[in-house]
C-alpha cells in the first residue's frame, strides 16, 4: 500500500510541467489564507448567516483537524520518502490533510445554500481537486486526503445536525454568557490538542522525518508545537464571540452596490491584515506557551475584527445597515 500511494504521488508529480500552475491554485483554494479572506466576502458583502456559519464550521473543523494530526502523528511523504518532491511544505503532521477537510466544510454547505446544479458540480470538482493537489505537491499520501474527506464529511453532517438546537439554546443566553460559552468552546479544542500530545507518551520525532523534510523543503518542521490548534482556537473564539456581539446590536448588512461594497471589503481585509501582522511582531520565534498564548490572541483579534468591528466600522461610514427585525440565525441576547 505505500509503494502504491508513492506510485501514485510520482506519476502526478511527473506532469510538473503540465500541472504545476493549476495545482498551485487548487492548492491554494484549500488554505486558509484563502478562507481567510472568503469568509468575509460573505459575511460582509452577501449573506451574513451564512458567513457567520461558515466562519464557526471552519474554526470548529480545522481545531478538529489538528488534533486528529497530532493523534495520528503520520508523516507526510516528502519526510520520508526520498522519490517524493517537497512541491510544498508544512511543518504539522500528515494525516488527514487539512486541505481536503476543510474544502467539503466550505464547498459543499455554499452550494447547498446557492442550490443549484452547476453550483453542486463546480463544488464537487474543486473538493475532489484541491484534495488531488496536496497529494501532487507531496505533503499528502492519497490516504490522507480520503481521510480529509471522510472527516469533512463527518464534521458537517454533525454540524449540520446540531446546529439548530445547540443554537436555540445559546441563543437563551445573555451576550456575556454567549461569549463565555464561545470562549470554552474554543479552550475544548486546545484541550483536546494537549491530551493528544500526552497520550504520545515517550514517543520522539524521527530524526529522519526531520532531517529529509529539511533537505527536501528548506524548513524545519514543528509537529508537537499545536501552534494551528492556538490560531483555530483563537478564530473560533474571535469570530464566534464578535458575531453574537453583532447580532446583539441588530444584524448588519451590505447596503451599497457592487463598487461600495468592494471598498468596503478592501478597507475591511486591509484592517484585518494590520492586525494580523502587527500582533505577528510580538509573537516570539520560541515555541513555548507564551508564544500559543500570543497566537491565540492574534487570531482572536483578527475573527472579532472580521465579524464585528468590521461591520460596525461599516455601518459608522453607511456602508452597512443594521436589520433589527430579523436576526438571520445569529444568537441574540436575552437579559
């Protein structure tokens, strides 16, 4: 089964020359750099109920993911395999990519939200592509992917099920109580992602996995340092915690055409990206708690940017308009 998946990665990596470009974009559609800057397209700019769904599965579903990978501990295939190109790096554990995760928990609630045919099919491809692409850049065995999937396909259905009542029952709550409970939440993934490191007992890092990804890739890898799970958690908190700030004051949404609204999403994206790196610069290179601390609270920052002070800022300019009369599905206070 590994000579296969090795098989598999180098006939893929054999048409560089033809997929290399294509790859690197599927690629990207799987990051979260890039659903860093979707999510607010459409919490800003078209349906805030859905942004804010996508925004709390996502934070929800990458924590997951991350401690899954710790748990598992798997490598990828560039740290061990010497047929393997590095077309790609990443410092975390293997097994399941992230990547094909997180495309069925973006993809797949959007175009079951738009409803429509083409829609299902673009989204189907891209799922089936972005995974393919991990696997042509060699930080994925064709395993993981599939298991990114299954865990996607897991993690939404779940989502999917307890959604409405875990709602209705936050949204009972008085608006600290909703960020308090956003704030546990958030401190369960973390939780979660230390338990999977002690359960590792005495088990090291293969110096080989840490010496061929170098050779391969230029960069060191980190596996044990849960650096993704802080910044999930942080996101989740954030944006979670800003969203029933939001709602709490009336929902907001876009008000002006398409021009006014991409000034709006620029100005926004801009903010976000000022406060993701100037809190970047106190983070030190050491990997200790006071470094998780410090991710947490950029990433914090940046999702209670994203889904509060951003369409708050925007309402101050009138570029948004607050709806008292629906609360599109948001949690809402209750004193």
């Amino acid at each position: 089964m590994p000579g296969l998946q090795i098989a598999i990665i180098q006939a893929l990596q054999s048409q560089q020359s033809l997929l290399g470009v294509p790859m690197a974009v599927f690629s990207f559609l799987g990051a979260p750099e890039f659903y860093l800057v979707a999510v607010p397209v459409l919490y800003w700019c078209w349906d805030p109920r859905l942004g804010f769904r996508l925004g709390i599965l996502l934070g929800i579903s990458t924590g997951l993911n991350d401690v899954l990978k710790i748990a598992v501990h798997s490598p990828r295939p560039y740290w061990v395999s010497p047929e393997v190109k590095a077309l790609n790096s990443h410092p975390s554990f293997g097994l399941p990519s992230a990547h094909a995760q997180a495309a069925v928990t973006f993809w797949g609630p959007l175009a079951a939200t738009v409803r429509r045919r083409g829609v299902w099919v673009l989204a189907a491809i891209l799922i089936v592509l972005i995974g393919v692409s991990r696997i042509y850049e060699g930080v994925h065995y064709p395993i993981d992917t599939i298991s990114g999937w299954l865990v996607g396909a897991a993690v939404l259905l779940a989502f999917l099920r307890w959604e409405g009542p875990v709602g209705s029952w936050l949204s009972s709550f008085p608006l600290r109580r909703q960020i308090l409970a956003a704030f546990l939440a958030s401190l369960t993934i973390v939780a979660l992602s230390l338990i999977a490191i002690a359960s590792l007992g005495d088990w090291q890092l293969p110096a080989e996995w840490m010496s061929r990804a170098l050779e391969k890739s230029g960069e060191l890898i980190h596996p044990l340092f849960p650096r993704d799970t802080a910044i999930a958690a942080g996101l989740l908190f954030g944006f979670a915690a800003g969203g029933a700030a939001q709602s709490h004051k009336g929902v907001l949404c876009a008000a002006g055409r398409g021009a006014e609204r991409l000034v709006m999403y620029v100005l926004g994206i801009a903010v976000a990206g000022i406060i993701w790196l100037v809190l970047g610069l106190a983070i030190p290179p050491e990997m200790n708690l006071h470094a998780l601390v410090l991710h947490y609270i950029r990433a914090a920052a940046a999702g209670a940017w994203i889904s509060f002070g951003a369409p708050e800022f925007f309402a101050y300019l009138n570029l948004m308009e607050r709806d008292r009369t629906e609360q599109e599905g948001h949690p809402a206070e209750h004193e």
